[in-house]
C-alpha cells in the first residue's frame, strides 16, 4: 500500500539524531543498538508520552516525534538532553551517545499509516543538523511560541541559508552548557500539575543498565523474564516489527548506501561522503518517499553488503549503492539502484568530471541521480503493482501507474492511457493527491503538445484539481509547476514564467519546469533567454523521457532567432532522440534549411512533415495561434516565409 496524505495539522515537530553514529557503530555495533533501544524504550519513548508527544517513528539512529504544542516539544527536549548528561556520566567519551535535537512548529501532512511529512518536517530535519551536540536548535515560529512561557536562555545565531529550504530561516539555539545548568525540578522540568518526570540520575542510571526499559516516576514494572532479557540485550528485532518480507515496507522507500572510495586514499573518503550525505537529502524530496537517514546508512560503511538483510533491518524496498574513484584530473563516479527483496538491478550509471570542478560536478550528479530515481522508483513500484495486485489494483497503484506512463515520451496515446489510470484511481478514491495531481497534469499537457479536442474544459479541470493540490500542499512543487502548465496553455506566458521560477525555487532540482520555462520564454518573445533553460534541463536529466521535446524547443528558439545552422543541428538531435518524431521538428528543418538554400533538404523535411500532417499547408500554420506577443509573431512570420520557399503548400 502507498502512503497518501489523509490530512494537514498544525504541529510542533522534534528530531532528534545521534551524533557520531557511524562511528559508534563502527567501534561496538552490536552494543550502540542495543544501547538506544534501551534508551528508546526508558527515555525516550516515556518522556515524549509525558509532554503528550507521539514518537512517529525511528530512523534507526534517531527519532521523530509529534507534539500538540511547541512548549511542550521544547521541555520534552530540555529533559531529554538532561537526562542524557546524567546517563554519560562515567561513560568513556568514546562510548557515548549524544543527541541533537531540531524542534519546529508548522502545518504538517498525516500520512494513513500514521507518519508525517512536508515542508515543516524537512526544516525541522536541517534545524536539528545545526544543533549542537546536547543541545537543541529551534526556529522563529518556536521562539515565538515559548517565550514567556519556558524560562530558558537561548542563542539567536540569525538568518541561515539552509539546503533545500526556498527562504532564509532565523535560528534559536540552547547549549549544552545552559541545559546543564538547569535544576531538575524548575518550570523547565515539567507542568505543575505533573509529577516531575526524571528519575534521580542514580535510578536512571540503574534502570538503564538493568535493561528495565523504564525511566518516568511510577511504580516499578515486574522484572523481565531471562529470556526477554536475552533478546533485548543481543539486540532482536521485537516480535512484531514489520520488515521489507512482510510487504509492509513503503512503497518508493530506499536507503543510499555509503559510496565506496576506490581511489586507495582515505583522505578522499569526504568525497564519496559528501555524495551519500546530499543524494539522501535529494532524494527525500520525491513525492510519496521514505528515505533512510544517511546517519542509519553510514553503519553500514565498509561492511559487506547483504541486500536482503538491509531491507529486513531497515524496512525498505530499495538500495542505491555507488563508488567514487579519482583518476589523474579525473572522477569517476558509478551508481546502481537494486531491489533488496531480489537483488536484482533495476538501473545503473556512471559519471565522469574533472576534479578541479568537482563541486559543480556533485550538485549536477545529485540532481541527475534525483531525477532519475523519482523516474526509476516510480516505473518500479508500477510494475510491481501491476504484478502484485494486477487483478484488483487499489487508488494508490492506479495513480503510480498514471505517473508511469505520464513520464514516458509525449504521444496521444501515452497521455491518453495516464489520463485513464488517474480517472480510475480517483473513482476509488476522489481525494487521492497524488492522481488529482497527475490528472491536472495530464490534461494541462494535452492542451499545450496540441492533443486536445476541448482545450479550455481541459485546462479548467486542471484548474480545479491543482488548486485543491496548492491548497493542501502550498509548497508543492509539482502543483506550482502544472499551474504554470496551465497558464502556459491560456497564453498567459509571463505568468507562467513566474509560476515555473516558483516551481524551481522550491525543487531546484526539477529539470521539467526548466524546459517547460524555455517553452513560456520563446513564446513571451524570449527567444534567446529559452535556450539557457533548456541547457540546464538537459545537464539535470540527459536522458530524460522530455529530452527529445527540449532539444526541439531549443531548435525552435535557434529558427526564431534566424539561426539557422544552429536550428538545423537541434532539430535533428531532437529527432534522434525519440523513437517517434514530433512533427513540429520538420517544420523547423524545411524553414531554417530553405533559408539556408538546401533545397532538397528542405524539400524532404516537408515530405516528412505531410506524412505525419497530410494536408498541412502554409496557411495552417500561420493560424496556429502559439502566441500573441508582438516579438513572437514577428519572428514567426520569417518561419513561414521559410515553408513558401521549402514548397509547402499555400
């Protein structure tokens, strides 16, 4: 089953990650496990109960928890770190676990199965990776609620640029050593009306060790028997864990596994870091996923690699593993992504940059990697629903299935059967995001390539569908990308410019609204500023499924710009590039080659042309009414001078 939103509430969200995990593990893995289980269950579990907090869920090296209140979520962090300094004391610096902790406040998506996503939790995600080490970092909106309320010196550290967040964020940070300096029983520690909810650092301590899994004030649970001693002390899965065999395991779910450094050099180790790190921040941005924390991936650094047993012990579907390797003035980067059920390999690649530009090179490998995973794990987890549940697929599947045959190359009948599959998927389920939004997609599509036989009830229904879309999710970067779709196909071309530049601030890695803003562009009467765009969208996904309509636009914006070489050379690349050739390509090539007075090429480019459109003439298409703007249509009539002189017909 997916995971489709089943609501929005404004929440207070806390994260919180060990630090050093990695190497914790890598110094006692068997014994750091077991450790934050017994501190899952004794600490931290219970003090998130007492703040009535819920913990969603556990990233194998840390926690997100869900509070109703912004106070509360900070004295639950407050505890928490307090607590943590009594639980080191007389623990080798080497041996201890230290926590940062994020905390904001903001609306938040509720997923059927219970977990939480959105903007809100992403900010929360970069909050906590500034945190100090026992300390906690928290954002203005936080600030704003706990003044007043929580006695408690905190740090303004200013406007931050975080990664992947549109806006600059205002960070509040506590320190270690202001939590340290806490009392145990001041207005931080908890309400009036509650008991306090810390032990005595002894009994905590006690408890801790015995492995009782209890931590809050209150009568001592019966002793656990030796056997459940044994199991929780060797680490066991509990009984009733849901692993990647029962099924259970979301469906677009992967962990990038640590790049392997091949170069024989340790110190080039930070490169192939830097890649997991960023590509796991990337990746977390595809709609619908569940990304594993690189802290849980970096356990697993250096170690053979059991596929079956990560998906069991992470409760993923997919692996991306790669390695880097420095070469002279060369990098060399290879990835795979694989199913961790089979282990079979659904896709492979390799890069190659130089490595005196190796930062520009990392942020064009993780936007490429980005892209062609949400393609690949989207074709993926299709064919796995039209195996798994072929004869009776739910909403979920249909709309997965929508969005397969969406990013397959534009055709009538690749848009016609995606617009099927979404229309199905909402019948079973009318608020389905994920389909309304591919189905606002599809139509606004038609409408724009030219494939629609009622073009303003298509582009109203698109309408309709998207605003619910931007209203649920405002930060949406698909629904601010087909609201540019559909202000694209309304002529309202410097509109659409805007809403795409909104759609790329918010996913700069989004390589569709690049090419879809160059198509706005050459239409606003911006020839020239259309080919920059599609530059970048091809450096983003070279081998894109739009690939052949980019190099098309930017054919087109070379014919506008009388450029007709230049015309000539992306026009036949667009064609090479997919297997159907769009027929707007040979009206450029008859055009720009009769202009450059190769006749008989022009001659075959319209051949080509009536086979596709028999009866195109001259005066078709002068009245195909692209555009109104003044610049675009002065530029267009030299395309048509082009087709008289080609022998299309009047």
């Amino acid at each position: 089953m997916g995971r489709p939103a089943t609501g929005r509430r404004l929440s207070a969200i806390l994260i919180a990650d060990i630090v050093g995990y990695s190497r914790l593990v890598g110094a006692d893995e068997e014994g750091t496990v077991r450790r934050f289980r017994t501190l899952r269950s004794g600490l931290i579990d219970p003090a998130v109960r007492h703040h009535d907090g819920r913990v969603v869920k556990s990233t194998g090296d840390g926690v997100l928890a869900e509070f109703a209140s912004a106070v509360e979520a900070v004295r639950c962090a407050l505890d928490l770190q307090q607590a943590m300094i009594d639980t080191n004391a007389g623990v080798p610096e080497y041996k201890r676990i230290c926590f940062r902790i994020g905390i904001n406040a903001g609306e938040v998506m509720i997923e059927r199965d219970g977990d939480i996503s959105g903007d809100s939790v992403n900010l929360t995600a970069r909050l906590e990776s500034l945190s100090p080490c026992g300390g906690l970092c928290f954002s203005r909106t936080v600030r704003d609620q706990i003044r007043d309320r929580i006695e408690i010196a905190f740090e303004d550290w200013g406007e931050r640029s975080l990664k992947n967040i549109s806006r600059p964020t205002r960070v509040f940070a506590v320190t270690p050593d202001t939590i340290a300096a806490l009392p145990t029983d001041g207005p931080v520690r908890a309400r009036p009306t509650r008991r306090p909810l810390l032990a005595p650092a002894a009994a905590l301590a006690g408890c801790l060790i015995a492995g009782t899994g209890w931590y809050v004030s209150r009568p001592a649970p019966p002793p656990l028997s030796p056997a459940t001693l044994a199991a929780t002390s060797a680490g066991m899965p509990e009984p009733d864990r849901k692993t990647a065999h029962d099924g259970d395991a979301p469906r677009l779910s992967i962990v990038v596994l640590p790049f392997a450094n091949l170069s024989g050099d340790p110190g080039q180790d930070y490169l192939a870091e830097s890649l997991t790190a960023d590509l796991t921040a990337d990746l977390s941005r595809i709609r619908e996923s569940f990304v594993i924390a690189s802290g849980t991936a970096m356990s697993y650094k250096g170690k053979a690699v059991d596929l079956r047993q990560i998906g069991h012990d992470l409760g993923v579907r997919y692996a991306l593993l790669g390695s880097v390797r420095r070469a002279s003035d060369k990098i060399h980067v290879n990835a795979q992504l694989a199913d961790v059920a089979t282990g079979a390999q659904v896709w492979s690649d390799r890069f190659v940059g130089d490595r005196s530009t190796f930062a520009d090179l990392q942020d064009d490998l993780i936007a490429r990697l980005a892209r062609t995973m949400d393609l690949e794990l989207t074709e993926a987890e299709s064919q796995r629903a039209q195996k798994e549940r072929s004869g009776n697929p739910d909403a979920s599947d249909l709309a997965m299935q929508g969005w397969s045959a969406l990013n397959r190359p534009i055709s009538p009948r690749q848009l016609s059967e995606a617009q099927s599959l979404f229309e199905r998927s909402l019948t079973l389920d009318p608020h389905h995001m994920h389909a309304r939004v591919g189905l606002a997609r599809t139509l606004a599509a038609k409408v724009n390539a030219r494939m629609s036989d009622a073009q303003e009830a298509d582009l109203a229904r698109a309408e309709a569908l998207n605003e619910e879309t931007l209203t649920a999710r405002p930060e949406d970067a698909m629904g601010h990308f087909v609201r540019a779709d559909i202000l694209r196909g309304r002529k309202r071309f410097d509109d659409a410019v805007a809403a795409y530049g909104t759609s790329i601030a918010l996913n700069r890695n989004f390589a569709p609204a690049y090419g879809a803003m160059a198509s706005a562009l050459l239409r606003a009467g911006r020839s020239a500023d259309a080919i920059p765009q599609i530059d970048h969208a091809v450096r983003l996904s070279p081998r894109d499924p739009l690939l052949s309509f980019w190099l098309y636009v930017k054919c087109h914006a070379y014919t506008h710009l009388a450029r007709d070489e230049e015309a000539v050379e992306w026009c036949r690349r667009s064609l090479a590039a997919s297997a159907v050739p769009y027929w707007l390509n040979y009206v450029d090539l008859a055009a720009s080659n009769a202009w450059l007075g190769r006749q008989d090429e022009a001659k075959s480019a319209v051949e080509s042309l009536l086979k596709l459109k028999p009866g195109y003439t001259v005066s078709h298409w002068r009245h195909e009414g692209w555009s109104d703007n003044p610049t675009f249509l002065r530029e267009y009539e030299r395309i048509v001078a082009g087709l008289r002189k080609a022998g299309l017909p009047e």
